[in-house]
C-alpha cells in the first residue's frame, strides 16, 4: 500500500455548477455540431508529427475516457456516472460525420486552449481545458495530426443525461470566470530546462493538479492549493498532497525511485494501485526517460523542505488498546506472510508499511479499500507480472478491516490514527475499480 495508491484523473466534486465533471484523463467530451461549416480535405499531416502527437496523446491520457474498455480506439461512448447524471465521452477518431474528421486545427485548439467546441459552445469541464490551455500550440497540432490518423469509427455521440439545471450550458459561464485562466505554459527562468519541462508535462498534458487538488464548494480549484489532496468522491479514493512529506510529498525520495515509480508502477519506496495504478498503465509507461526524468525534478521539488512528521503525529493510538490487539491478530493472520512482520515489506514487489506516509495520512479511505478489495500495481514494461494484494471484503468483518487497519497506521513507529468499523462499512460498496 505505497504513497501514491488512490492517485488519478478525474472526480472530486458538490458542485453548484457541473464543475464537479472534471473527471478523468483524456482530451474530455468534445462537443460536435451538425451546422458547422464544412472544413477543406487536409493534407497528410507528416508522418514526425503524427508519431510526436501519438506520444503526446499518451502523455495526456487521452485513451481513458474516449475509449471503453475493449472497443475501438477514440470513439468515446464511455459512460461517467455523475450525481447530476451521466456524461458520455466523446468520438475522437477521423470519422467526418461522427468524429472530428472535419475539424480544422484551429477548431481542435480552441478546443484545447479555451475549452470551446467547433462551433464556440461552451464545453463542460470534463474535459481538463483549465491544464490543457497551458499545452502550446504545435503540441496541440501533433495530438490533432496524430487524431486525423487514427481510423475512423461511424459511432454517433451520446448525448449527455444530466439533470436540470446541470444540462444548462450557460451555468459554465460563471464557473469559467471564477476558476478558468487561459495561458500557454510559461518557463520559469529561474529554474532548470529540465524542471520546466517536468512541469509543462505535469501541469499541463499530465493534468495531474484535477486529482490531487481539492474541489471547493462551487466545484472550482484554487491554485494556491494546488497539488495539496483530495478525495475523488466518485471513485473514493484519495489523492494525496504531493506538496507535504507528511503525505505523498517526494522531497525526499532519490529522482531514480520517482523514475521507477511513474514508469512501471513500483519502487523501493512504494507502489501504485487503484486510480494512479491506470495512469501509469495508459500513460506514464510509455514515455521516455528523459520525459519521465523531468516530471521527477519537478514533483521532487513540490515538496521538498516540507517537514516528514504525518499530519496525525499529535494523537496516537495506545499500543495496548483492544483495537491494536485485534489488529495485531489480523495482521499476523493474514498480512505479515508479505508484508513481513515488521511492516518492511519485500520492495519492490512488496511495499513498505513501516514509515510510509501513505498509511499515515489524515484521510485512511486508500487503506481501507486496499484491505477490502485488494488490488494489484499495474502490469507494465518495466514490471509485466506484477504482484498483487487479494481482497478481503469476503473474509474479514468490519471490526477486523477496521482493527488491521488501525495497527497498520499505529505500529513500528507509524503515528496515524484509528479507524472505526463504521468506516470499513462505508467503503465497502464503493467500486472497485
């Protein structure tokens, strides 16, 4: 149960104005219009920028929202059950009746830039424009040359089912004004070519702020806490702050176990499952070393300095109380035979449960719900047969999720607090994916 389970994009919500539909990765749900204007046939765009735009497709992770699970490349169709109703992703492939075959590149930019569709309609912030807006404009074309490429698919969109007032577009005006900001990626020239570059890909393509940002109560992030956490309600997991070591911060993490980390999903420090676990598996895996250096520098940084205390240091959890007795048992039972019985693990199959941020943090939702689902890092280049954690909502009861857990986050030195079996409960119909 490394640092970063419970990561992903997209999620957080309560919103007043539909803002809660920055959901995942993914270029979002673009929206088509049949009265558009007919665009003049392109030329084949260059076979260079077809392959840099295919990478850059990667690296935002276009394919988890636009394709369902075992059907065509890009044809959206993919359901995203919101409390307001559900939102359906879009057909991005070269189809020119239901695709964006007849968009034009400036179309496809507006697109990205200032979260416009081809015919200037409002698009809902599903689809990440507030990190895209910062992708320059010949990124934007190789992901748009790369998309003219992929084969189409005649699958017509579904039209979203949201309810009212959510269906009303005109709401996103305001959302906009308060928490929109367009602007091109800017370099601080303060800092390194190769911090500039992890933070261009992290900010923006790698969208990573809409997870591990808190959603406020008009469904809008603030940038003065961005990177700090939050939890995704719809996918309950938590994204935690990869500003503060007191969380999931990497300021004192080696760049060559980050590396490790974002390329196949494991590390001597720790491993991830749940939401980051497919982020790593549709796009991190796939992007080159220097790439994968460069994200490294710049999330090491967001949190370097920061204390290494867990935020829950000040309450402890008495050693002798029934809960860690309990918790103890369990643990022996069923957890030490991998973990070991110190919490040392065997990394990097076998994460670390002794001194691990994650385990500690305020918010115990991600080892909970790797006590009751299990769960597995995700099957990469770098490591193809991943080990995996079994579930355990069939065989432990809520006391037992509720006392292992509690000793995983007191013992051999660990300060985080207890959990209660109402806890385990609550989690316990939350998906498991």
């Amino acid at each position: 149960m490394g640092p970063f389970m419970g990561w992903v994009r997209s999620f957080r919500l309560q919103s007043m104005v539909l803002c809660w539909f920055v959901l995942t990765a993914g270029l979002g749900w673009l929206i088509t219009s049949a009265h558009a204007q007919p665009i003049a046939p392109k030329a084949a765009a260059d076979a260079a920028i077809v392959k840099q735009g295919e990478y850059l497709a990667r690296a935002g992770d276009c394919v988890a929202c636009h394709t369902v699970p075992g059907g065509k490349l890009f044809a959206g169709g993919r359901p995203m059950e919101t409390p307001f109703g559900t939102l359906y992703s879009s057909n991005v492939t070269s189809d020119p009746a239901t695709g964006i075959g007849k968009w034009s590149a400036d179309a496809f930019y507006a697109t990205m830039h200032i979260g416009r569709s081809r015919d200037s309609g409002l698009i809902y912030p599903a689809m990440p424009f507030g990190s895209y807006t910062k992708v320059t404009r010949a990124d934007s074309d190789a992901i748009y040359a790369y998309l003219q490429s992929v084969p189409p698919v005649a699958l017509p969109n579904k039209p979203h089912d949201l309810r009212f007032p959510y269906n009303n577009r005109s709401l996103l005006l305001g959302w906009r004004t308060l928490f929109f900001t367009e602007g091109t990626y800017r370099s601080d020239h303060t800092k390194s070519e190769e911090w500039n570059r992890g933070a261009y890909l992290v900010e923006g393509l790698g969208h990573c702020a809409m997870c591990h940002t808190a959603i406020n109560a008009l469904g809008g992030t603030s940038e003065a806490k961005a990177f700090q956490g939050g939890l995704i309600p719809m996918q309950n997991w938590y994204a935690p702050s990869l500003t503060s070591n007191k969380e999931a911060g990497l300021g004192d993490w080696s760049l060559a176990d980050i590396s490790d980390l974002l390329r196949t999903g494991i590390s001597p420090r720790g491993a991830v499952y749940g939401p980051m676990a497919e982020v790593v598996y549709n796009s991190l895996q796939y992007l080159t070393d220097p790439d994968i250096r460069a994200m490294s520098v710049y999330l090491k940084s967001l949190a370097e300095g920061s204390p290494l205390v867990p935020a829950t240091a000040t309450v402890r959890v008495e050693e002798t109380s029934l809960l860690m007795r309990l918790g103890k048992t369990v643990y022996d039972a069923q957890c030490a035979s991998c973990h070991g019985g110190q919490g040392l693990g065997m990394p990097p199959q076998f994460p670390p449960l002794a001194a691990n941020q994650s385990i500690q943090m305020e918010s115990a939702v991600n080892p909970i719900r790797m006590v009751l689902n299990g769960g597995y890092p995700p099957g990469t280049i770098g490591n193809p047969r991943p080990y995996g954690m079994p579930p355990f909502a069939q065989s432990m009861s809520d006391d037992e999720v509720a006392a292992v857990v509690t000793y995983i986050r007191a013992a051999w030195g660990n300060r985080g607090t207890a959990i209660s079996a109402r806890q385990a409960n609550e989690l316990r119909t939350a998906p498991a994916d």
